[in-house]
C-alpha cells in the first residue's frame, strides 16, 4: 500500500499509545506510515518519547507551559496548545487520516475541524458523535469527508453493513460484556470500590471508558453513535449482553441473515483495519480461536443493574442538547467516584438529576444546534454534577 500521514490526537492515551504500537508494527512490516502530528494532554513526559520514536513535525498539548517545555527540548519541533492546537492538526496540510483517540466532549471540535477540512477520520473518540451527531452528519453530507469507527462495536458494523445495502438492514445488535458487575448482586453495587469497577473482564481500557463499561453508560452511548454514524432509528438499535467479547457486534439483514464480527479481544485489530482501510493486511496480533466460540453466550441488558443506561439512551432520543448534558455530568461523576466522593450508585443517580434538571431548564430545542450551544450545556452540568450532594 501506499505511504500513508497521519495525525493521532490524544497520543498518550489507551487508544492512542495502541495506535502508535500498530504504526510501529506496520512500518516493520514494510509498510509506510509517516506520523506527522500528535496531540497529547499534560502527559509530556510520554509525549517526549513518541516525538523521539516518531518524529512528527508538530505538536500539540493541552497547556502552553506544557507547550514552552517541549519547545525547549525540540528546538525544531511546531508546539501547538489548547483547543486551537487540537482543531489545526486536525486540518494540518497532506495529512491522509486524523485518528481522533480523544477522550470526553474535548474531541468533538477537531472531529468538525477535520471534516471541514475533507479529512477522513479515524473515530475513537465517541463523545463526537454522542454530543454532535447533528453537527457531524451534516458536515458529511456538505463537506464530504470520511469516518472509520475504531471502536470495537462500530468497527464490527462497519465491517458488516459490507454484506448489504442500507435499505436491507433490519436491525443493528450492539454487543455487551456486562462489565465487572454482571453478577454482582444488586444489593452490593453501593459499597463496590472503584478498584473493583476498573477491573473489567475483557478489555484493556483507559479509566473513564472501563467504568463506564462497568454503568454500561458507555453502552448507550455506542447505541447514540451507532444512529448517527449508521443512520438507523433507535428502535432498531437493540443492545445484548455478551459476557465473552467476542462477537463485537452483528446486522441483521431483511431476509433473516446475520453477519458478525469475531476478533480476539484486542483494540489494536480495530484500529488497524482504521489504518489500512479498504486493504486487509496480515498482522501478528492476537488470533481468536474457534474453540472458544463453545463459550459464547448472550442475554438481555438488564435495566434494573444498569439504570445508567437507561437514563444516557433517553438523553439520546430526546436529542438536542441532552446528551452533551448527561455526557457532561457522567465525566464529572466518573472522576468523583474514582477519588472516593460518591457511590458507585450514585453515578446513575446522579445522571438522573442531571436529565430531570435538563429538561425542566431547556427552552432552546428550537434553537439550530451549534458547537457553543453544546458547550454551554457541557459547562452547565459539569458544574451541577459537581456541586449536587450525592
């Protein structure tokens, strides 16, 4: 295949750091892949190992004393900061894929700059699509760009809506594992520690994203994401538990057929097949054997264990601005039980409160939504979520 650049943001990441492991693999394999940019938060000391590695031309992070250290100890190097920084390298010039691995609401601005700007993006980050379906889906449809889903869940359908046409699809499955408390009894999930709600039994994630999994908010936003990046009607998104994560999601088609997609549990497949597409190239990453498929099982989700879910899939239908609200508040509330303030239970409460109070003070669904508007709501329940008593 041809040489390919590439932009990575959110580089010192879970995603992110699997990116650079693929390129690397790749690159030794023969291939040509130029990183040309990374952005990163405030882990510069991580960040100063990859530009050493990688040798991009420009940077960014999130702070500019951040910024000054790196400009000191790469003379040579472009230093970008903040916000801005993030939006220009994802328009950065002959760049062939922006691999968006952001986490939270920070990622929606670069994902609109990259598609202004006609690039094909490599979407990890799923708050894009959560907070700005609305925006995204029309920046497609004027300005023509691309997204590859590197989610697991949203890769799998990708892969799969191959096999046929829009207007065949039936239904989108979205595969669960459950998360660490699929059979924890209920009376317990109050006094879990977040040390047990990090453990998850599958997948090796960043902080917010495995406890999340383990709410199942993360769940429900994949079903938001699955309807606007696949441009199917909730009510033929349907959610299933599968404890074992290796059916990473399905489409079933108008005639009965069903077409999944089964992986060793590792984000790195996902991410290349993002690299690459539309190729398939050989990988010495992890295999799924078939004797494992003698394990698989599937069962309802449970509203009852996940009320999370719940909750953050009504912010979704109700649209607007409700999800960047719910979205908002689970970031503050995820951060809260991880240093101890409140409840493992207390998340989905908490999220409750948020959409109650978001519907009783939203009187600008008429409004046309726009990237200030979602950020005035971003900023309003993160400090509800903040100051409320849990």
């Amino acid at each position: 295949m041809r040489k390919r650049r590439i932009v990575i943001l959110g580089s010192t990441g879970s995603i992110g750091t699997q990116t650079l492991d693929v390129v690397g693999r790749l690159n030794r394999a023969g291939h040509e892949f130029e990183v040309v940019g990374l952005a990163a938060g405030s882990n510069v000391g991580l960040l100063s190992e990859q530009i050493e590695r990688f040798s991009p031309v420009v940077v960014s992070v999130a702070e500019e004393e951040g910024a000054r250290a790196l400009s000191e100890r790469f003379p040579s190097l472009a230093v970008l900061s903040g916000r801005d920084g993030l939006e220009r390298l994802a328009c950065y010039p002959d760049v062939d894929l922006v691999v968006n691995a952001l986490v939270g609401a920070i990622g929606l601005s670069p994902s609109l700059a990259a598609l202004s700007c006609g690039r094909t993006l490599a979407l990890a980050n799923k708050e894009s699509m959560v907070i700005g379906g609305e925006l995204v889906t029309k920046l497609l449809r004027d300005k023509g760009g691309t997204i590859l889903p590197i989610d697991s869940e949203h890769n799998a359908i990708f892969q799969s809506l191959r096999a046929g046409k829009h207007e065949e699809i039936e239904r989108i499955i979205i595969t669960a594992s459950g998360g660490p408390f699929l059979n924890t009894p209920l009376e317990e999930l109050a006094s879990v520690s977040a040390q047990d709600a990090l453990h998850h039994p599958n997948w090796a994630m960043g902080s917010r994203i495995t406890i999340d999994s383990a709410t199942m908010v993360n769940k429900a936003f994949e079903v938001i994401e699955a309807h606007h990046l696949f441009d199917v009607p909730y009510e033929r998104i349907d959610p299933i538990v599968h404890p074992q994560s290796v059916i990473h999601s399905l489409v079933e088609y108008v005639d009965g057929s069903i077409i999944a997609e089964l992986a060793a549990s590792d984000m790195r497949i996902p991410i290349q097949y993002s690299l690459v597409y539309p190729q398939r190239i050989a990988t010495d990453l992890p295999r799924l054997g078939l004797e494992e498929l003698s394990k698989i099982s599937f069962e309802p989700l449970d509203p009852v264990r996940y009320p999370a879910f719940v909750t953050v899939l009504a912010a979704g239908v109700r649209g607007g601005s409700a999800p960047a609200a719910v979205n908002a508040a689970d970031e503050v509330l995820v951060k809260r039980f991880l240093r101890g303030e409140i409840g493992f239970t207390k998340i989905a409460h908490g999220l409750r409160l948020i959409f109650d109070r978001w519907e009783e003070r939203d009187d600008t669904q008429s409004e046309k939504m726009s990237l200030a508007r979602i950020m005035d709501i971003d900023r309003w329940a993160r400090e509800q979520a903040s100051a409320m008593s849990l």
